[in-house]
C-alpha cells in the first residue's frame, strides 16, 4: 500500500469505514400491525406464524407484495398489508430482514 498515491489510500480507508458502519433500519410506522403475530423483533408470537427475522430482504418484500395483491391468498395478510404503499412494504421487509434470528 506504500506505493498507493495518498488519494487512493484515503479513499480506501473511507470505503472500508463506511462498510462497517451501516445503518439499521428505521422502525417502521406500520410495524405495529406485524408486530401482533410476527413480534417486533421477527419472532413469532403466535404458533403457526412464521419467524420474519433475518429472512432475506428481497424475499420478505416480494412476499408482502403478493400478500397485498392476492397471489398469496391469505385473508389476514391481505387485510394487513392491503391498504400499505410499497414505501411502506419496503420498510416492513428492511426491518425484519435486519432483525437477529433468536431460534435455531
């Protein structure tokens, strides 16, 4: 790295410090509504319904969204997640997905 010019180094000492420091997702408005059976931190508090935490991000999303359009026909699901924008569904799947799985 002693042959880096000075510009490069900072820059890949900015790049490598910015890795480490992702934010966590805000909690989402709507969280409230999940949180009755999926628990606020994504563990089910119902039995039957699905653990969310640490489910990937684009799975949890694509989910909600099939939810909310009827392709998953689940009733509860689609009252729930029905009236949501897609801002709002990209929150919901965000926080799940960022949330420690606490079950083997």
């Amino acid at each position: 790295m002693a042959d880096l010019p000075m510009r490069l180094k900072l820059a890949l000492v900015l790049l490598l410090a910015g890795a480490s420091c992702v934010a966590a997702p805000v909690r989402p408005l709507r969280l409230g509504l999940c949180a009755a059976c999926h628990g606020e931190d994504g563990s089910a508090t119902q039995p039957g319904v699905p653990d969310l935490a640490g489910q990937r991000e684009d799975y949890l999303r694509a989910a909600l969204e099939q939810y909310r359009d009827g392709r998953r026909d689940v009733a509860v699901m689609r009252a729930a997640v029905g009236p949501l924008a897609a801002a709002e569904l990209d929150a919901l799947a965000a926080w799940y997905a960022a949330q420690a799985r606490c079950r083997p």
